[in-house]
C-alpha cells in the first residue's frame, strides 16, 4: 500500500463520496476509482459499499479507517516537530548591548548559547539601547540608564561601580584606592554616550570637569590606548578581570564613586518574540545566580 492510497482512501470515508473526495482531493474519478480496487485487491476485501448516495464503509474498511487516521495523524505529527525544529534553528535574537559591559556578559551570553544551542545571537554594540528598542532594530537592549518611553520595560540586571583602569607604569598604579576628587587634572580616555554622560554629572556634582582626550564606543580600542599610555579611564569594575592583561591596573575609587545600574530593556508587547522572553528570563537567572554565589564566598 503506498501513503497516497491510504490518503485517498481516509478522504473518502470523510466525504462520503468518491465525487466529493475527488473534488478535494484535486485527481479525477477514474484515478481514484483504480486506486481503490488495487487497495481492496490488495487486502482481498471490500473497503466500500456502493449506495445510491454514495458509499458506506465495509468492516474491513473501518478497521483501515481507524488504523490509517492514526498512521496519518502521526506522520503530521513528525512533520510539524521537524518544521518547528528547522523553525528553531533559524531563530536569532538582535541583542544590543553598552559598549562598557561587552566584557563582563560575554560569558553569560555564551552559557545562554550552549543550553539553547538552536537560537543565535547577533550581539551589537548600542549607545542608545531604548531607541533602537523603540525602532525595533533590536529585540533587547542592555543599558545604563533609566527609560524614558512607557512602551520600553525595564528590568534591572545588576549594578557596576566604576573604577580608574591605567597603565602598570602609571603614577597611580600602586595605589589601591584614591578619591574621585583627585582626578582633576587627569587626561581621560572615555567610552561615548552613558558612560561619558555618567561621569561627566558626577565630576560637575564634585565642583570639576575631567578632560577627556579621546572617546571610543569600543572596548578593545579603550584598553589599547590606555595600554599605550595616552591616558587614563574611568570603567567599569570588572573590566580588567575579563581582559586580564598585566600591562594594566585598576585603581578603586573612594567616597564619591561613580557606578551605574544595568538593565535589560525590551519592549512592553505580547508580540514578544518568545526566544527574546527566553532570554530575558535566562539572564535574570544566571545574574541572580553570580550575586547568590558572590555573596556566599564572601566577597
């Protein structure tokens, strides 16, 4: 018996007709007629009794009625899980992410990548995560500032203290902590947008403006430079435990400290991708995972 048979055959069952299966099954009469017989032949007993309104199902015929639905229902079945599987494979999430804390999540979106190895991540740098959020160029965004659109949900991630990354050669490289204040007459190598607009409204709250040299939206740009001496920078606190270079410092600062508060921001829809909800959930777990952790070693 060949599966286009046993089609034909369930479509006639339930149209009661071979008039009316021909018709929804798109082939002609004849075409149905002869694959019948060769079915019937095949099981050497009649599937139909012709009436005058049509057909009635045989015994024989109710029992390959009911074994053939299965048969059917299961093949649909297996192609439905095989389309949602290649469906899975192709999904990709837009994240964009601030450039400062490229570094410290790289680890938890490569763990997020490994559970769920059938979505793809297309992470970007984004200065400004809320409006390409809005714009829908990303699915999620990871910022460090507060939003300001009402269609924008935010959810906290956790918070970075900055401290001051400089060269080992550097006046102030053995020092292990020194104040915000004294950084007056820095030359400042500065990550643009948040960080910067960070910074800058903590110096003008200590009664100085930090002079800043250049300004990159790039990590690997950042460090280099202060590799080479150009200056110094204000950057998160863990930064220098994901580059981990010994050419380098961190410096804690004291008293006044600058620090900001990350938090994945998406939009507030039931249109939400539901890989994206997935990752939102992801993160929220692996980041409450590391402060349980942080907290029970004592640190």
């Amino acid at each position: 018996m060949e599966l286009r048979q046993l089609e034909y055959f369930v479509q006639i069952c339930k149209s009661g007709s071979f008039t009316k299966a021909k018709e929804a099954l798109g082939v002609t009469q004849p075409t149905l007629s002869q694959q019948m017989r060769v079915l019937e032949d095949e099981y050497n007993s009649p599937l139909f009794d012709r009436v005058c309104r049509g057909v009635e199902v045989t015994e024989a015929g109710k029992i390959l009625l009911n074994k053939g639905t299965a048969i059917l229902n299961l093949l649909d079945e297996a192609r439905n899980e095989i389309r949602g599987r290649n469906s899975r494979a192709r999904e990709t999430i837009s994240i964009g992410c601030c450039p400062a804390e490229l570094e410290y999540l790289a680890p938890y979106f490569m763990r997020f990548h490994q559970q769920y190895p059938h979505i793809s991540l297309s992470i970007t740098d984004a200065e400004d995560a809320e409006k390409e959020v809005l714009d829908q160029r990303i699915d999620v965004g990871i910022a460090a500032h507060a939003v300001s659109d009402a269609s924008v949900k935010s959810n906290h991630l956790y918070r970075q203290e900055m401290s001051l990354l400089v060269r080992a050669d550097h006046p102030l490289a053995n020092q292990f902590a020194i104040p915000f204040q004294s950084l007056k007459q820095m030359n400042s190598i500065m990550f643009r947008e948040q960080n910067k607009m960070l910074i800058d409204m903590y110096c003008f709250s200590c009664g100085f403006n930090l002079k800043s040299i250049i300004e990159t939206s790039s990590t690997s740009v950042l460090v280099h430079w202060v590799r080479r001496g150009l200056g110094a920078s204000l950057v998160p606190a863990s930064l220098l435990e994901n580059v981990r270079d010994d050419s380098l410092r961190m410096v804690r600062l004291e008293g006044h400290v600058p620090c900001w508060d990350i938090s994945l921001i998406y939009l507030n829809s039931v249109a939400m991708k539901s890989t994206a909800r997935l990752f939102v959930q992801a993160m929220n777990a692996y980041l409450n995972e590391a402060e349980v952790n942080l907290l029970c070693s004592g640190n």
